[in-house]
C-alpha cells in the first residue's frame, strides 16, 4: 500500500505538486493520470525516495520513505520512465545485480527470470548486453529488474511505453496477477483507454493539484454520464498542454 499525505513539491518560488492526498490501496491496480508535466513524475520520483518531499509524509506498507528510505525501499519494485540504464551489462547480469542488492534467494532466480524473459520474448537475448537492446527490450529487462525481488508493491512509470502489443498484454495480465494476491499496483499513464480497462482506481492530477482519486464509477457518478475516461478526463482538466515541469 501507498499512502500519500498532503506532499507539496516546490522549487524556489514554484510550486510543482500542491498538498495531494491519496491512497494506492492493496489488491487494486490504481493509475496515475494527467497531462505531460502535470506533476505524475514528480509525485512518483517522491514515493520512490529519489526526491523529497517539500511538505508532506509518504508511506510505502506503512513505512517513512523519508526517515527509514532503506526499509521503504525494500517494500517495492519500481520501473522509471527510462530504460537506458547499466547498458554495458548483459540481461542476465543486470538481473543478477538487482537480485543480490534486494537479497533474492538464489534459488528462486531461474524459474523468475526464465518464466518472466519468456513471457516478454527475450529469453534468447539475455546474454547479450542492453546496450544492443532495442527501446522495448530495454524496458522488458528493467521492469524483470524492478520485480526480481517480489516486492508486494510496483511502481511503474509509463511502464508501457514501447511495448510491443504481445509484451504489453503480458505486463497487464502479470499487474493483475499481482493483485489478485492482495499487492498493490500503482502506474502512471497517458493511454487513458488502458487506465479504463486496466485500473480499479484512478488519480488525475492537473498542473500539481489532484482533481479526483478513487474508482470511475465514482468519477463517472459525478458527471452524472456514462461517458468515457477520455470524455471526463477532457472536461476535467480542459486543456492542451500543461506549464508545469
């Protein structure tokens, strides 16, 4: 579970994310929506420790990322919304990495990595390195990265973003799959037909302020509409493009 109590982000005189409360409950795939610079990367940059909060507690399974971020750590996986990292290791290697810094036991390795690399079509290729990977068997191995401890909690960032159709099929049964076990999922998006289908709560955040948290019914219930995620989503932030970084 992640529990996010009124985190404010500012930088000098600008405010990026303006005292936001929400909850990525247990057992539930909960989407993070909003406009490119809305504030999505920020707030999740946050609840993975790489930046502090302003103002603000985040809990990960009840723990401070702020005062005890080691432990915190250990309660999730989290794929960033680039994949271009330790490129001159090989899959397998990079693998191996994640494995022996989160202390996944040996011998639950294998049947991980060959079960998850199967899945994503890339098993032939785990001995190559990364930097000979295309965009979307990058992002293939970071998220088995991301996973290979088997952290109750996945945060994701745009995790679908060059993914072939097969691959992205794949990662949206495994989110389900991991929910299904009373875990949580908590992934940013700009596919918003995706978040309808995929999502048992949504967050939308326009330029730093959240403007709704919980399930569509309910969102759908506000606008006294059956109208589409994409419709809402529209009408609710009323606009093109945000200004805020």
């Amino acid at each position: 579970m992640i529990q996010v109590k009124n985190y404010t982000k500012t930088y000098g005189d600008k405010t990026v994310v303006n005292d936001i409360s929400f909850t990525a409950k247990d057992g539930a795939i909960t989407g993070f929506i909003g406009h490119n610079g809305a504030g999505k990367s920020t707030t999740i940059k946050a609840i993975t420790g790489v930046i502090k909060p302003t103002k603000g507690t985040i809990l990960i399974n009840g723990i401070d990322i702020t005062k005890d971020a080691q432990k915190a750590k250990r309660q999730f996986g989290y794929v960033s919304d680039s994949p271009d990292h330790f490129l001159r290791l090989t899959g397998i290697e990079y693998l191996n990495f994640m494995a022996d810094i989160y202390d996944a036991p040996a011998e639950g390795r294998a049947e991980f990595i060959e079960s998850y690399a199967t899945r994503f079509g890339i098993y032939d290729s785990l001995n190559n390195s990364i930097l000979s990977y295309s965009h979307g068997m990058r992002q293939k191995i970071m998220i088995m990265g991301a996973l290979i401890h088997n952290p109750s909690v996945w945060i994701l960032d745009e995790p679908l973003t060059g993914l072939d159709p097969q691959s992205a099929f794949e990662l949206k049964q495994m989110m389900r799959e991991h929910v299904e076990k009373g875990n949580s999922v908590f992934f940013s998006t700009h596919v918003l037909e995706v978040a309808e289908k995929l999502c048992d709560e949504i967050c939308i955040i326009k330029s730093g302020e959240l403007l709704f948290t919980g399930t569509l019914d309910e969102l759908k219930a506000t606008h006294k509409s059956q109208a589409s995620l994409e419709n809402i989503f529209l009408e609710l932030t009323d606009t093109k493009e945000e200004n805020q970084a």
